[in-house]
C-alpha cells in the first residue's frame, strides 16, 4: 500500500469509524459529493479562525473554507455574536424580518446591475430560480452555459452529464465567443437565457475574457434570451463582484455562499421588472420555501458582507500571492511539475507542466490524489482537485506555515512516486 495512504489510515482512525457507520445510513456514507474524497473523509469536530480539528484531535489548517463560503474563517466572532443573539431571539416565522431587508439592501447596494433580490437556500436554487425567470420572461424552455460550468447540483444545470448536453442545456466552449454566437445562431428560438461564471470554479480557476463576457451578453440580447451572471462563487473577488469589476451589466445576477456568512443560502438579484413575476400583488409564478430569507442567516450574511471590504479583498489577494510563490518554490525543491491558475484570494493546483486546456482532460489524476491525502497528513486542508480558497483571518505567518506544510507533502510525493511523474533535468 501506498505510505501516504498507509500513513492517512493510520491517524485518521476515528474518522474511519464514523465514516463506516456513516455508509449504513446514508449512500457512500455522505449528503454531498464535494466533501467526500477516497478512501473516507475527514470528520471535523470543530472549527476557529483558519484552522480546525477532526475527531482524532489533528488541527488543520484550512485553504479551502467551504469552498470559498467561510470567507472570515470559522467561528468569526461577529457573526458568532450576532446570530447568538438572533438565535436566541427566535429562528424563523412565517412573516417579514428585519435582517433580511438589511442584507437585501447591502446587496443592492453592493453589486451594480441588483435593484432587487430574492432569497433562496443554496446557490444551487438561486439557478433555478433564475432559469424559471428567464422562461416564464421569453417563453422558451432551454439554456446555454459553458462546457464544463457550474451553476449548481441541478439537472437544469447538466449536473452528471459531465461535459455533455443535458436534456435543458445547449453547450458552448468558455472563452470563445465565437462558439457561443454560433450556438444561439442554430438554437436562439429554444434558448431562455445564456449563464455564465466571470471565473470557472469548479472546472479550476480559469478566468473569463472581459471581452467573450461582453460578447457572450451582446448574442444573448441578439436572439432575445437573458444574460444571468453567476457570481455565486466570485462575489468575494470584489466589493461589487466581478460585474462591478469588468464593467459588465447581466439581467439577472445569482449568489450564494459568502451572502450566508456560512449558514445555507442563496439568492437571485437584477432588474426589478424581471423579479416582479413574484410579486404578491401580480404573481406570474408561485414560489416560496419555509427558509428563504431566515434571520440567521441574514444577520449572518449581513456581517459577512459588511466586513468584506476592498482592503481586505486586497490583503487576501496578496497572500494567496505569496503561497503561490512559496508553492512553486517547494515544487521546484521536490522536482515536481507544478502548474496554477488563479484569481483574486483562490487558485487551483495542477502537476503538470501547463494547466490543461480542457477541465475534463487531467494529467495529474495520481499525483493529485497522492498530493491531496499527503497534505491531510501534515495538517494542511485542500480541496481533493487542488483548489485553494483564502479567508480574511489567514495572516502571513498562517502562510509560511502552509508552504512548510506543502513542502512536506510534496516531498512524500516526490518519494512515493520515485522519478516516474517528477520533472527531469
Ligand atoms: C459558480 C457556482 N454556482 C452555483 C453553485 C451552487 O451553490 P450551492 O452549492 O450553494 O448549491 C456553486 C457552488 O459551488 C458555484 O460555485
């Protein structure tokens, strides 16, 4: 048996136990495939600040906080503070509160193309909250996305079609103008709305052209379908996300994540004319949900958006900076390939010489494997696909102390592969 994974087994015994109960009762043993990696994952007991500890008592240091949701960490005393209170003073009712005009209003306030939003309890929702928008506004039933997006865990969205059309969606290929010019030209009649990430996410950090945004909007507006920006993910790359950034206007705008300071949420923001289908008074579609916009997590949204400040953005930016340099340093050091993509406070890992071209086609699947366990084993926490993701409250000595930990990972690598996979000369 591999040392790395002999090494996992052996201190994350607990974990293992609970993840073995944990088959009986729920398929393969979890609710959610992100967090689920071979040969079990790690249970984590609790979280403070940039770290956490599983259940055998191991700390981690945390680059990867929910998948950018955790923007201020774990426990961020603000928003512990103020959803105790909340908590304590009732969860939910059926009737109007006041934290979610507050974060409503922050949000407009915040994201330039949002007069209005409407609450829901995932990003995943938000999509298709959005997608019901735009076919009830233009008639049609379909959408085109990016080959390789993600706009949420919906069959709406293709999810488990991997890279192919699903029965909703017409696919293009991202950064390409052309290609999607060319799809809306054969399929414009069918087509409801054109969706689309400023950043891939999931597919790895790869950043959209300004110009194929603006190109991609133009054709979408050409045949009469909307434009809906997902910015559920790259909201923390700036105050008023990327659209403020890149100077772009979308009709509808989806977010999660980082508007829940942590709690489930998500939303769909735009032009009021747009949002009023679900205005009481002249309702074109019902919709509801017992949760949506609960004042938990509104207060907790509220702080997190409010202390997400351009100053800090920037902080965050420098210090994923710096552990890309010290990344590349250690890998150098291991005579390991190592390729990045990044963007603002997340990048994603590849070792190999260039990130791939395409997100389906990677090289690195046993060195990632090997590298993402490794790291587990010295108490640094990444995504099983090499994604990294900052918070707030990491400093520059949390930093160095990840490239340490880096480093030792990949030298068990380097070890374990022998010189199969490791760069030559
Ligand atoms: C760009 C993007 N859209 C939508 C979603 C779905 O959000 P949720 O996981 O809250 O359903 C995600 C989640 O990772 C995302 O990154």
């Amino acid at each position: 048996m591999s040392a790395i994974r002999a090494a996992y087994l052996e201190r994350t015994r607990s974990s293992a136990g609970l993840y073995k109960k944990a088959t009986n009762l729920m398929p393969g043993g979890t609710s959610r495939q992100a967090s689920y990696w071979a040969p079990y994952p790690l249970t984590i007991k609790r979280g403070a600040g940039p770290h956490f500890w599983d259940l055998d008592g191991h700390e981690y240091l945390d680059l990867i906080n929910n998948y950018t949701a955790m923007v201020h960490g774990h426990a961020y005393p603000p928003i512990v503070e103020a959803t105790r209170k909340q908590i304590s003073d009732g969860t939910g009712w059926a009737a109007a509160n006041e934290p979610q005009n507050r974060l409503a209003e922050l949000i407009v306030d915040r994201v330039p193309a949002i007069e209005q939003v409407r609450f829901t309890n995932s990003g995943s929702e938000a999509g298709v909250l959005a997608f019901t928008i735009a076919r009830i506004v233009t008639g049609r039933s379909k959408l085109l996305m990016a080959r390789w997006g993600y706009h949420g865990s919906a069959l709406e969205f293709g999810v488990g079609f991997f890279g192919k059309e699903g029965p909703l969606t017409h696919l293009a290929t991202y950064n390409d103008p052309a290609d999607f010019v060319t799809v809306l030209g054969e399929h414009g009649d069918d087509i409801a709305a054109v969706f689309l990430e400023p950043v891939l996410g999931a597919s790895g950090i790869i950043c959209g052209e300004p110009d194929f945004l603006h190109e991609a909007r133009a054709a979408a507006h050409k045949v009469g379908a909307l434009f809906v920006l997902d910015e559920v993910l790259t909201l923390r790359f700036a105050v008023g996300g990327c659209q403020g950034a890149i100077g772009i206007e979308p009709d509808l705008t989806m977010l999660g994540k980082i508007i829940g300071g942590g709690f489930p949420v998500g939303a769909v923001g735009g032009r009021a004319e747009l949002l009023q289908i679900f205005n009481p008074s002249d309702m074109k579609i019902f919709h509801t949900g017992t949760f949506n916009g609960n004042p938990v997590t509104m207060v907790a949204g509220e702080v997190s958006l409010r202390e997400l400040t351009a100053k800090r953005i920037e902080q965050m930016d420098q210090l994923r900076g710096l552990l890309q340099a010290g990344l590349g340093r250690a890998a150098n050091k291991h005579g390991l390939p190592l390729s990045i993509n990044h963007y603002g406070s997340c990048l994603n890992l590849y070792f190999s010489e260039a990130v791939p071209q395409s997100s389906s086609v990677r090289e690195d699947g046993e060195l990632i494997e090997k590298f993402h366990l490794a790291c587990m084993n010295h108490g640094l926490f990444i995504a099983p696909r090499g994604m990294i993701a900052l918070s707030t409250v990491i400093t520059e000595k949390d930093i160095a102390g990840a490239v340490e930990r880096a480093d030792m990972a990949m030298c068990d690598v380097a070890a374990e592969m022998g010189n199969n996979n490791v760069r030559k000369g």
